[in-house]
C-alpha cells in the first residue's frame, strides 16, 4: 500500500530494480551449464577437449563471473604487464583522453566559425555545400586518410575525434547565432555597442544554451566513434581493449567493458548537461 | 522666436517592391512631415497597418525610410545613437543580465571610461527612480510585466539621451499596470523635460501624456491627416483630466477621427487646402463641442517653423 503511495520517482526505481533483477536472473538461467548434454564421439572430444564437445561450458559467462571480473577490474585498475595486458582503468584514461583532446580542439575550431556562419549570410551560403556534404561521411572513413597523412595511429584517432565532433557544435553554434532575437540586437544596436563586444556580451549568452546542446551532442557522437576508432588502430585504449578480449574470447571481460563505457559515456553527458544548465536563462 | 526643432521629419515614405518583383511598389506611407521640439511630447496615433513602428524605428536609426530624411539636432539620422533611446513594445531585457545588469550595460555603451562603481551608482539611481530599488539583482524573468517595462524605461533613461522612443510601452500590460506606469511617466518626463516621442493606441494615454497628438490615416498610402494640440493644461493628473472642459472634446475628436475619417481622409484632401508640409494643427479643446465634429477649426503651424 505504501509503494503505491510513494512519489513517482521511487515507483519508477523499484521497477527499474526490478527489471535488473530479472534480466539478470534470466541470464544467470540461460548461461547456467546444463549436464546430459548429446552423446560425443570419444575421438571429437579428443580433439577438441571434453568440455567444448560436450557443449557444456559456454563461453558466454553467466552474470555472477561477470560481476567477479568486474570486481577484479575496479579494484586493480591501473596494473601494466606488458603491452597488451593493462589495467582498464589505464585503457578508459587513454580513450577519455583522446576524446577530450579531440573534442576540444573541435571546439576550438567549430565555436568560433560557427560564430562567423551564424553572422554572416554570405559566409553561411559559401560554406553551406561544405559542410552539407562532409557532415554525413562517417567519422571512420577519415581513418585511413588521416593514417596517410598523419602516420601516427594515436594522432588519427584523436584527428577522426575532431571530425566527428566538429559539426553538431559548428551547426549548433551557427544557429544560435542566427536566432538570437532581433529585439536584443537592436538594443545593442541602438545602445552603439561596438561589434566586439556585442558578439561577446550579447550574441554569445544570448546563444549559449544552444551552442551547450551542440556540445552535448558532440561528446556523445565522439565517445560512441573513439570504440570504433580504437579497434580499427589498436594498441592502447578501451576499443581496442575490447577488441583484444575478443581475440581472446573473454566475454566478461568485453561485458564489463560495455558497462563501463557506458558508465563513462554517462559522466560525460552528465558533465555538459550541468554547464548547458549554468548558462540557460529562464525567458 | 523660431528655434530649430529638435527633430525634423522630412518627406519620409517607406515603400515595399511587390512581392512578385513586377507592379507597383506598395506605399505604407508616404509625404510624412513632422518636427519636434525639445521638451515636447508627442503620441503617434494610427491604425495598425499606417506605418507607425516603421517611422519610430526610422527615427530610431533603425530602418531606413525608402524616401525622405530625418534630421535630428541638426543632423541626418543614418543609424541608431546613444542620442536617442528605445523603449521596445516587448521590453527587449536581456534575460541572462540582472536588472543592475541590463542597465548597467546602457550606462557601460554611453560612458565607456567609467569605473565599475560609478556605472554601478549611475544605474542604481536610475533604477530607483523607476521605483524598483530593491529588485536590482533580480532576473528580469523574476519580474512582472509592469517591472519588466520599468527596467527597460530604466535603461532608456539611464545614457540620458535627448531623445526618448516609445513603441506601445504599456500595450503588454493590464490596465491597472498600465495606469501606475502612465503616471510614472508623466512624473519622470516632468522631472527631467525629455523630449519623447510615442507611439499609442491607447486615446486616454495619449491625452494624457501628450502635449500633441498626430493623426495617421489608414495604410497603405498612410499620411499624417492632422496634428491635434492638448490644450489641458499640466501638470495632468489622470484621476481628475476627465473633469476638465476639453477633456472630452479632445477626446471625442480624437475617438472621431479613429472610427471615421482616418478611413474617408482622401475626401478631405480632395477638398483641397492640404499640405502634407504643413499638416493643420487643431485645438479642439477650445472649440465649441458642435463645432467640432462638421468643421475642425485649424490653426496656423505652430510657431511658424516653416
């Protein structure tokens, strides 16, 4: 009685609690090994060994081993053995890194051209076909092209990064700038405020919230694209650590992976969510 | 005595191109003529559709007229001044600014080599005298719409220039908002003698505020039809103006006006004696109320400036 009572906040809780914990228990069933499986024939399970003949041990985990790897990853994050044995805290830092890197550098570029699109119409006609055509190539298509030129895997996928995160933020800012109102600009206009300043005291708070979006966006377009980038260079970073389990045929290590992709992906979004809400104004 | 007036419209007409490219150009307004003195106030009157937005941002520096020049203390308008402040129908605060912030920014634009201080107490005064001490560090989203239209009187106000521009100031708020602000004004003009030029709908408002009123025929093709002088005498108090003798002449000349012969004005002109120079200027407070519907009585330009 008192659970429907509850504000709807705790009721959606509770059910995604409950949803966990059936998923998971579903999973713990299907991934349970079986006994009495088909009889083998003895020279088969010779060959390759009594257990993957017998189908019995799956190479699919149940959720109890993934927790274990898990539990094995968080609290030994940072332990390097070699090159291809590194702690995932290690590989995420590498991809966080190359993201971030990426992904400001972008800003740097696409912020303030945006600014300049959205100024001027006659720039915003000449760079439209540009940006219409380069905006829908895949951010992996750059790869080899930047491998070419750049000979250096790291600084590709840091360069694949920027692509990918420049044009939501140019397009973004581009519209904010174009939609400021015009009431605003005539006051500036009519108050004599030098261009300079204007673009800096009104143009830019006045189009903030919407350059936030743009960014938003761009992080999470580019911590979907570093995964991908990663397993195509290899050698250091959370795709290429998936990538690595994959060869190895560890799914609990690829499923704690997943998880903590996805967890970082989260923080970040989270992160731009809490400074797009510094700069919104309430109308 | 023959003083330049302060400000001097002179042949102004805005005309849009079809929309097709081809035919005749659509006139919202044309041959409109006006001059105004420093100190004066004068309302706009018109329907909607006359062009009335379009002359106070021509004055503004806003829009360039198609034809015509505006000369203000001497000078051929060809772009917004600090020399002549708007109040903007919708406000037109900025929202990410408090309203010390909004303020602050004018007195910043007029007086760039002030200190931090010095803008801050210049603002503050301003803000006070707009009554809203107190609300200075609100969010202009915290306020109501009569605060609101305050601020933005504040901010006018505030680079002291010598000339203010309304557009419909009060149109947004009720009418009891509306009334407090009209008094504000009346008491804030009478202070600090601003030349203002208004734009209205309102009869009452303008009677009120105004020491003329200008009459625009309806768009398109709209011109200024005629000038009506107040002649109730300052200071005007809104709770006792409807006691005065004029009071309702003016005000039923004006009404007139509105319903029917901004509509039929063509005929007048058609009459003849029209200058669109040197629109008649009417005191039809002083007229005899039979008189004034059948045959407005005009008087001479007013102090002969042209």
């Amino acid at each position: 009685m008192n659970a429907l009572r509850a504000s709807p906040a705790l009721k959606a809780g509770l059910i995604s609690v409950l949803l966990l914990a059936a998923l998971l228990g579903l999973w713990q069933i299907a991934a349970t090994p079986r006994g009495g499986g088909p009889a083998v024939d003895p020279e088969y399970a010779k060959l390759v060994g009594k257990e993957a003949a017998g189908g019995q041990k799956s190479a699919m985990p149940t959720p109890v081993e993934v927790g274990r790897k898990l539990w094995e990853h968080v609290t030994d994050p940072f332990y390097v053995r070699g090159t291809n044995d590194q702690g995932i805290g290690i590989q995420l830092g590498w991809s966080i890194g190359r993201v971030l890197l990426g992904f400001t550098l972008a800003a740097l570029l696409a912020i303030p051209l945006g600014f300049v699109i959205g100024m001027s119409p006659l720039v915003y006609r000449a760079l439209d076909p540009f940006i219409q055509v380069l905006k829908p190539v895949s951010p992996l298509a750059w790869m080899p092209l930047a491998l070419y030129t750049i000979k250096h895997s790291g600084t590709a996928s840091i360069f694949v990064i920027f692509i990918c995160s420049m044009w939501p933020m140019l397009i973004n800012t581009a519209f904010g700038v174009m939609s400021v109102r015009k009431e605003w600009l005539n006051v500036a206009r009519t108050l004599e405020v030098r261009p300079l300043r204007r673009a800096f005291t009104v143009v830019l708070p006045a189009a903030a919230p919407t350059i936030m979006i743009g960014m938003r966006i761009s992080v999470g377009i580019a911590w979907l694209v570093i995964v991908a980038a990663e397993m195509l260079v290899g050698g250091t970073g959370i795709g290429y650590f998936v990538w690595n389990e994959w060869n190895n045929l560890s799914i609990a290590n690829i499923l704690t992976a997943i998880l903590l992709i996805g967890l970082v992906g989260l923080v970040l979004d989270q992160a731009l969510a809490w400074l797009t809400r510094l700069v919104t104004y309430p109308e | 005595m023959t003083m330049r007036p302060l400000i001097s419209v002179e042949g102004l007409a805005k005309r849009f191109p079809p929309p097709s490219g081809r035919g005749p150009a659509t006139t919202v307004f044309e041959d409109v003529w006006l001059s105004i003195d420093k100190g004066e106030f004068v309302c706009l009157i018109g329907h909607s559709g006359c062009g009335k937005t379009t002359i106070l941002n021509a004055l503004a520096g806003l829009e360039t007229p198609s034809d015509g020049v505006i000369v203000a203390a001497g000078q051929a308008v060809d772009g917004p001044s600090l020399d002549r402040a708007v109040i903007f129908q919708s406000h037109a605060l900025m929202p990410w600014m408090s309203v010390l912030g909004n303020v602050a920014f004018a007195v910043k634009s007029r007086w760039h080599g002030w200190s931090r201080d010095k803008i801050r107490a210049h603002a503050l005064r301003y803000i006070e005298l707009v009554g809203l001490k107190g609300a200075e560090a609100k969010k202009p989203a915290q306020l109501s719409g009569g605060m609101k239209q305050r601020v933005g009187i504040a901010r006018a106000l505030s680079i002291e220039p010598k000339m203010l521009l309304m557009d419909e100031p009060f149109s947004a708020l009720d009418a009891l908002t509306r009334g407090t602000l009209q008094d504000e004004v009346v008491r804030i003009c009478g202070e600090t003698e601003q030349t203002v030029f208004m734009i209205t709908h309102d009869i009452d408002e303008a009677i009120l505020l105004a020491d003329r009123i200008v009459l625009m025929t309806n768009g398109p093709g709209a011109r200024i039809a005629e000038v009506v002088v107040n002649t109730l005498p300052k200071p005007r108090v809104r709770t006792e103006l409807h006691r005065h003798p004029h009071y309702y002449r003016i005000r039923n000349h004006l009404l007139d006006f509105l319903v029917t012969r901004s509509k039929s004005f063509e005929r007048e002109i058609a009459a003849g004696g029209y200058d669109p120079r040197r629109p008649p200027q009417v005191r039809p407070g002083e007229a005899e109320p039979a008189l004034v519907a059948s045959n407005p009585v005009i008087v001479s330009a007013k102090g002969g400036a042209r």
